[in-house]
C-alpha cells in the first residue's frame, strides 16, 4: 500500500496544553485548544493537521 497523501496526525501527550507554545513558536503552526481539551494544530487551510490529545503516556 502507497500512502500518497495524511489528512492529519493525532498523537497522545500527558502534556497536551504545551503544545500551545510549541506549535507556533517551534513548527509555526497556528495552535487552537478544542472544547475536548485537545491542542489542534495547523498549517495550511485544513481544519487541523496535528492533533494533540491528552493521554496518560507520549505516543
């Protein structure tokens, strides 16, 4: 299988809000904070591109 094209990339961290900082300051990303309490992340017109949510361990 060829994988062409990610719609988005969703990852855990126990340190999600951070994200909110490291998004725009480091990747440049334009950051939002969701009602589920998930950092979303983009780059282009997508709605998101990364999405951070908050888990018990980085994965």
């Amino acid at each position: 299988m060829l994988v062409k094209t990610l719609g988005y990339v969703g990852v855990e961290s126990p340190d999600a809000k951070e994200w909110l900082a490291f998004g725009p300051e480091v990747l440049g990303m334009e950051a939002v904070e969701a009602a589920s309490g998930s950092v979303l992340l983009r780059i282009d017109d997508a709605d998101h591109r990364l999405a951070v949510h908050h888990g018990d361990r980085n994965r």
